[in-house]
C-alpha cells in the first residue's frame, strides 16, 4: 500500500514539472517551494514567495488601527501595457477531483506590479491555506498569442504561514500618521503630563523603539498666560529638557532631536478660561521619518 501511494506521488510530481515546463506558465515546483516572513515586527509583517523565472509574491500588513493586509506580485519585467487579469484558485495536481473556481477579475497596470488589498488578498490567503494554488491569467504582453499564467504554489506554506498570521496579531494598534503630529497637556504649573497625555506619550516611545527610520524628532512647548513672562519661559524650557532626555533614551541620537520654547507666546484659546488655559499649556510632539 505504501509503495503505491509514493508511486502516485512521484507520478503527480513528474506530471507537475512537466506542466510547469509549459511555456508562459510561472509556479514553482513542490522541491523548489519556499515561503518565507522576511519581517517581524511590531510595524510590518512580510510574507515572500519566489517565483522562478518571474519574480516574487509577498503578503505584507503594517501597524495601524485596523488590521490590513496587501499583496503584491512583483515582476522582473514590468508591465508594458495594462492587463485583465483573471484570478483563479486552483487545486494541486495530486488531489484530482477538485474544480477550479474564479475568484476575481483584477487589472494589472503599466509598469507597475500587480497590487491586490482587502478581502480579495484575504481570499488568496485563504486558499493557500486550503492547499490550493491561486493563479493570475493574463495575456502575455510579449507575445499576444499566448496566455501568462503565474500561480502561488501551497506547499511549504503552513509553517510560515502561522509565524506570518502570530506577526499581524502583535503589530501596533495605530500606525505612524497617527502619532507623528501628538499634542501633549500638563498639569497647571507642573511638569506632570495628564493621564490621556502620557499615554499619548507611550505610544510615541513604543513606536521609535521598534523604528529605525525616526529622522527627527520636534519638541515645541507652550504654556498658559497667567505667569510671568520668564517663568512661563523657564517652564517651556524645563519641560522639553526633560522629553529630550527621555527621547535620548530610547537610543535617539541627538542630533536627531531638536526642541523649541514659545512659553507663553502663541496661545491657540483665550487664556481667560480654564478650558483656553489647558489648551494653551501644551508641548507639541512632530515626527518624520525617511
């Protein structure tokens, strides 16, 4: 009984290199499969899978309020024209009896690689999950005759598959658009931060911790205009000492952090209230990145 099951299987795999032989048809064989989560990290998840002959696809997610997932199917030769792709899932050659099924009609543009976001990069997903190889159908662009076809082979996927799947339950809850401009309050003529501040504060450390691209960082502080002129100045100053040490620490180089004191020039409310006062007493957080 073994010996004919590893028969049948040395069969399907003779027969699925000689239908990978077809010219215009890119997948790779089950001995040449590899996926690989080429990044881990709290910011990005990246999922490659090489293409012989053609290039690359890879799955990626990045930090940010909602889950997200995209998919790229990079080329060596880029598009020369736009192109109707067809998208197909189709089974492996050692389970016959299943049917291929449609998936969805896409457009591959000029020059640039094949891009597919949202639910349909999901499905793609989905189906290499399920053992299935998802296949893109399109007409050549060098030769209109004939037909390209570039499919995502499932073998060797699970393993990494899970590492890619562990990576997007631990990305950040908010990408870097949603600290890289932070206003931060203090306490009435303290250098404490209010409690919804500090945690606006953590977020910003949590992510230059795991970023290496951090270029600069603009410390710029205001206070309220009850106080004297040179108190308020001192404050200003005493405050974005402190967010530069602490910005140091994180392993920011210095010159890489620049810090501005306004006191109490440049208020944005009426300082004749509460509310304009604790408006006004603010230190302003501004990232950029390469």
């Amino acid at each position: 009984m073994k010996k004919v099951l590893v028969s049948n299987l040395l069969i399907s795999l003779l027969s699925f290199q000689n239908i990978q032989a077809v010219e215009g048809r890119y997948v790779s064989s089950p001995l040449e499969s590899q996926w690989n989560v080429v990044t881990n990290t709290p910011l990005e998840c990246r999922l490659v899978h090489s293409i012989p002959n053609y290039g690359s696809a890879e799955f990626s997610s990045q930090a940010s309020k909602k889950i997200n997932l995209n998919f790229e199917l990079k080329m060596r030769k880029p598009t020369r024209q736009i192109s109707d792709v067809s998208l197909v899932s189709i089974p492996p050659y050692w389970r016959p009896g299943e049917a291929a099924e449609h998936i969805v009609n896409i457009k591959f543009f000029k020059q640039f690689d094949g891009y597919i976001g949202g639910e349909t990069a999901w499905r793609i997903l989905s189906e290499l999950e399920d053992g299935r190889f998802p296949t893109f159908i399109y007409k050549d662009w060098e030769s209109s005759n004939r037909s390209a076809e570039v499919a995502l082979s499932s073998v060797l996927f699970q393993k990494e598959y899970y590492l890619f799947n562990t990576c997007i339950a631990n990305l950040l809850p908010y990408s870097f658009e949603d600290i890289s401009f932070t206003i931060l309050h203090y306490n009435r003529n303290t250098l404490q931060l209010n409690e919804d501040s500090e945690k606006r504060l953590l977020r910003i450390e949590e992510y230059i911790r795991y970023s290496k691209d951090i270029d600069l960082v603009l410390i710029s502080a205001y206070t309220d205009g009850v106080d004297r002129k040179n108190e308020s100045q001192h404050l200003s100053e005493v405050r974005t000492k402190m967010l530069e040490e602490h910005f140091k620490s994180l392993g920011l180089p210095e010159d890489r952090i620049q810090a501005q004191t306004y006191g109490r020039r440049r208020p944005i409310a009426d300082n004749s209230s509460p509310l304009g006062k604790n408006q006004n007493r603010r230190v302003v957080i501004s990232l950029s990145k390469t």
